[in-house]
C-alpha cells in the first residue's frame, strides 16, 4: 500500500468548512452540558478521587486528572462509535 502523497493529505475549504462546523457544534454540546451539569447539581465532576487541588498561603493550584481521563475516554468512544466502518 503506498503512502499518501502531500497533495492527497491536503484538506478542500469544503472540508475544513465541515469540520469548523463539526467542531462549532461539539463545543455547544458541551455547554449545554456544563450548563445543564450546574442546573442539575453535578457536582462530582471536577471533583473525583485524583483531581488534585493545592492551596498555598500565595497561590492555589487545580489539575483535573481524573476528570480529564474521564472525558477523554467518553469522547474516544463516541468517536470511535462514530467512525466505525
């Protein structure tokens, strides 16, 4: 099988129009979620056992390890899902 060339990789405005838009739509989605996960009280997301949270006397410090992997993994399904042939 031979490799792509530069100009087969190359993305159509076409293309680049749909995934702006792919993308645009996504980000809604996931405001509609935080915005519904804060109407219904989720409060466990942001917060689960490995999200680290650091206070100092100067600076405070918050990394959402868990929560991270969590989404992650989730988004990696549904793409996979969705790409599936």
């Amino acid at each position: 099988m031979a490799r792509p060339t530069f100009y087969e990789l190359i993305m159509t405005p076409s293309e680049i129009g749909k995934l702006l838009l792919i993308i645009g739509i996504v980000i809604a989605l996931l405001g509609l979620v935080f915005m519904l996960a804060g109407k219904f009280h989720i409060s466990w997301l942001g917060r689960l056992p490995g999200d680290f949270f650091f206070q100092g006397k100067n600076f405070s410090f918050y990394s959402p390890l868990t929560t991270s992997l969590l989404v992650s993994i989730i988004l990696s399904v549904i793409i996979w899902i969705i790409t599936r042939k």
